[in-house]
C-alpha cells in the first residue's frame, strides 16, 4: 500500500507546462543537467515522434526556423533545449559545434553574471548591494581619479550594468521611452574595451567619428544608452577587486563547474585591448552557450550547486528598478512590460555582433541558440583559437528577403515558439 501511495504521490506531482494553449507533461527538467561534451554531453531523444511527446515541440516546424535563421547570417546554427533535451541542433557556413567565433555583445551578460557571482563572494565590498556607488578608489585604479566628471561619484553598480548610468554609448539614446540623439557618442566596438577610452581618461576617434566618455550625458539613473563602456567599467571593477581578469574568473566560477570546452576572448586583432574585454566578445563552443543558458534557466543552480544568486539571476532578467527608460536589464533584453507581443512576457534574450542571440523562456522550459558571425569572427586573428576541420560540405546561407525580415531576432524565437505542440 505504502508503495502505491508513493507513486500515485509522484504522477499527481508531475509540473504541467502550456505551449500554444496546449499542455504536455514537463520530463525532470529540473534534476536534469548535462555532462560536459567530452563525457556524453547533452541528452537527445531517438525521433520525431519521442521529440513531440517528450519535450512537447515539433522539429520538422523547426526547420521553418533555420532556414530563416539562414537567412541571417553568413555562417551560423540554430540549437534548440526543450524541457532539457537538445531536441534541434544545425550548423551552416563557418558554424559546427566546435566552432569558437568571436560572439560579439553576447559577452555582456556573462560580465554581468560574473558581477552577480562577485557580490555573493565578497559581500563586504557591496554592503549596499546594487545600490553600492563604485567611482571610488576601493573599486576602479588610481587612474580613474580624478574623476572627469564630478557627477560619476554618484553612480551606483546596477545602474552601471543597466546602461543608465550617464555613460556615453550609441545613438538613439531613451529617457522613459523616448528617444534622444546626443553629441558626442561614446565609444564602440572595440574602442568601448579599451580602459582609458572606457574610463574618460581618454578620447577618441571612430573612423572620422569624434567619441567621449569624459563627462556624462544625463545624471545617473535618468536615461537610457546602449554604452559598452559602461559594462566593461564593471569589469574593470571586478578586476580591480579581485587582482583576476575577467577570463580567469570566469574560468574558475562558470566554465569550470559548467564543463565548458574549449573558449576564450576575441579583440586579440586590436592590440589597445590589453585585458579581458567585459563589453563583449567571449569566444565559445555552440553547446556550452546552451550550458550558460540553462544555468540561467534553473536560476543560477547547476547540478545543486548554487553558482550564482537566484535572486541576482531574478533581478538581471526582468524589469529592473534602475532602467524605467528601456526594456533593458542587467545586460538582458527584457519583455517583462510585453512591448514584444508576440513572445512571453517572461522571456529574455541576448543579442551579439554579427547575427548572434541566445534566448531563454522560463515559462516554456526552452533555452535557444542563435548562432551567427562573420567570417573574420571565426578566425583565430580575433579569438586566438584555430578554426576547427570542417569534417563535411556545410550547408550555405540563404538569400535573405529584406522585405520579409522585421527583427530577425525576435522572429528567430516566434518561430521557435510556433514549433510548440
């Protein structure tokens, strides 16, 4: 009797998910987390058929996705988790999955991460939290100071990561949802991961643009801009604090325990960029960005291991008290107020130069790859890591239709989503 109570305790307790307004049954998602490539890694299922029943998504509508996921980019993939199975995982051009390019502003996030797992470790440094005013000496170098512009003692650390800080990024820039121009720019590219240009201590010129970060363009926490400066200053702070570069502390917090393979930073072409670059450009394996991505699923938990603070992973990807200006969180784009109606209002998303985004829905257990690059992004002259053996004829990208395109990144999940069953 005792064992049948058991077991009609474990079907009733059984999490049910919607997709489409359908429900389907949610397989240990939860207890589930991969092993590193090199030891089996992702778990699969054997068809079509397992794939609509289990992780309740059908594949054949997921080709509509890649092939205009083809469209994109050059070279690329499309990699799927659903309901942790990688249920859809193609490449085209330069992409495999041993393909390292250069993911452009997707390194963003991991900056972020890397801060939210920072504050965890050495709460004495944040005794404010995100609210702990970082322009001071305990947490930027000497050359920092004196500050150019007196209003930056002012800026607090989630402001800093939610770009509404006052540092000068790109144009247009917001302020409650409206959009501004400024003059000067800040700086961009790889130009934003160069400390002094970051910092203000210098300026600089992009092409025949003129840009500044030495004086703020708003007040701290009134406006919105999409400032790579700004979030490599973060980096800068965790490098000052820690006597680590970024690299190394991501090393030892993220790929360690993640069992990423190989990886490292591109910007190795521009040799101003003398540190790990926190603005962007983490070079990594396809199905290790599914590993960051499924972290970020299950709240900063990995195989029971707390990596990073649920409630710093809560407070990063959705609406953010620090930015009213923008659908923008801690180095996540957000849809939290629903201003994309066609998605989840819970789900978030990453893009990077050259055609890369990684996407998350909570609500649907889903984690996807969008996979992009340039040629140059592959190469080792960015990375410094060789470009793997192409052991088959890739697949080419396809003609792409200009009127058709919309948002590529946000029709790349709507399509994902479609796929639901």
């Amino acid at each position: 009797m005792k064992v049948l109570i058991a077991i009609f305790i474990l079907l009733v307790s059984v999490t049910f998910k919607k997709c489409d307004n359908k429900t389907f049954i949610l397989n240990e998602t939860k207890t589930y987390f991969p092993l590193p490539d090199s030891l089996g890694g992702w778990r699969t299922l054997t068809g079509p058929e397992e794939i609509k029943k289990v992780a309740g998504i059908d594949p054949f509508k997921l080709n509509s996705a890649f092939d205009f996921v083809r469209t994109t980019t050059d070279n690329g993939g499309l990699l799927v988790v659903k309901n942790g199975y990688l249920v859809y995982e193609k490449y085209f051009g330069k992409g495999q999955r041993e393909a390292t390019p250069n993911l452009g502003s997707c390194g963003k996030s991991f900056t972020s991460i890397a801060v939210g797992i920072l504050m965890d470790e050495r709460p004495d440094l944040f005794p404010k939290g995100l609210n702990q005013k970082i322009f001071t000496p305990d947490y930027l170098p000497f050359n920092a100071f004196p500050l150019p512009d007196s209003r930056m003692a002012d800026i607090q650390l989630g402001q800093l990561l939610s770009f509404t800080a006052g540092i000068r990024g790109n144009n247009p820039v917001f302020v409650n949802g409206i959009a501004r121009e400024i003059d000067p720019v800040g700086p961009d590219g790889w130009y934003a991961l160069v400390d002094t240009y970051a910092l203000g201590i210098e300026t600089g010129r992009m092409g025949k643009v003129p840009f500044s970060t030495q004086s703020l363009w708003c007040n701290p926490g009134e406006g919105y801009s999409y400032a790579t400066a700004s979030i490599h200053i973060a980096s800068i702070m965790l490098r000052h604090v820690t006597g680590n570069e970024l690299e190394d502390y991501i090393d030892t917090h993220l790929a360690t325990p993640l069992g990423w393979g190989r990886w490292g930073f591109g910007y190795k072409y521009a040799k101003q960029v003398a540190h790990t670059p926190g603005g962007g450009g983490i070079a990594l394996r396809s199905t290790d960005m599914l590993r960051f991505c499924y972290l970020l699923l299950n709240e900063g938990n990995w195989d029971g291991e707390q990596i990073v603070p649920k409630e710093y992973v809560r407070k990063a990807t959705m609406a953010s008290p620090y930015n009213p200006h923008f659908p923008y969180s801690l180095q996540f784009n957000i849809n939290s107020d629903g201003s994309v109606p066609e998605l989840p209002r819970d789900a978030y998303w990453k893009t990077g130069s050259g055609g890369h985004c990684f996407y998350v829905v909570p609500s649907l257990e889903l984690i996807v790859w969008k996979m992009g690059g340039r040629d140059g992004q592959y190469g080792s002259n960015d990375t410094g890591l060789s470009e793997p053996e192409m052991l088959f004829e890739p697949l080419q990208s396809l003609p792409s239709d200009d009127n058709n395109r919309g948002d590529v990144y946000i029709k790349t999940l709507e399509l994902i989503i479609k796929s639901c069953i």
